[in-house]
C-alpha cells in the first residue's frame, strides 16, 4: 500500500510538469523545430510551425513552405489537410520527409516546459520552442 502512495504521489509530480493544449494558447504563435526524432538538424536550414486563427496551421519545412488545419479534441490533436509546396531541396529532403511525416502522424501533443511536443501516441515525435 505504501508504494502505492508513493508511485501515486510520483505520477502527480511529474503529471504537474506537463501542460494540457489549449487551443486559445496556440492561436497565433510562432515555434522552431529544435528536435525530430530519428534526425540530426539541419545547420543551414530550420522548420517551424506557426498557428492563426482557427488553428489554421503554416510553416517552412526545411525547403518548401506547408499548411493545414489543426483540431484540438478530447485532449487529440490532428494536424489535417496538410498541403506544401514542392521544391525538391537535396541537402534536406531527408529531414523534409521525415518532419512531413511527423506532423502527419501526429496524434496529440502536450506542453513541456514551454516546449511544445508532438506525439505519436505515448512518443514524442516533434518538439518545437516558441519564437515570438
């Protein structure tokens, strides 16, 4: 029972580091991808994702320019209808198709430490910082 008490009392703690999505906080935000999992970043070029209205979503994806349409439900996040542009970039298409990959897959996301992660599932695909 004892530890019981203490693995409940541990899961409080680090549930309490984690902020749950509001959508009226992503609302007209700014975020730099700082990690891809699988990936070594790019040095000469950077991804973001910056939310509007709506959570209407855009960025750069290394290379090409992307949009879409976020939707925050029953603490789900999708990331739908995700259009981009077509230029064909050597040096990054690796990590272009890779993070085109992620934002497609994504299934929630949560708040770190004003870190904004991207998850498959239980793993954390995406992690972006804020830029504003």
């Amino acid at each position: 029972m004892r530890r019981i008490i203490i693995l409940g009392i541990i899961i409080c703690l680090f549930s309490s580091c984690l902020e749950k999505i509001d959508p009226k906080s992503l609302t007209n935000t700014n975020w730099q991808l700082t990690e891809l999992t699988g990936k070594t970043l790019p040095v000469n070029a950077m991804a973001t994702l910056n939310f509007a209205e709506d959570l209407k979503f855009s960025g750069k994806s290394f290379c090409n320019n992307y949009g879409g349409q976020a939707v925050i439900e029953n603490k789900k996040v999708s990331l739908k209808n995700v259009f981009g542009t077509k230029m064909f970039c050597q040096e990054t298409a690796s990590e272009e198709n890779a993070f085109l990959s992620a934002l497609n897959e994504t299934t929630s996301a949560k708040m770190v430490d004003g870190k904004l992660h991207l998850l498959k599932g239980e793993e954390t695909i995406l992690i972006f910082t804020k830029v504003n």
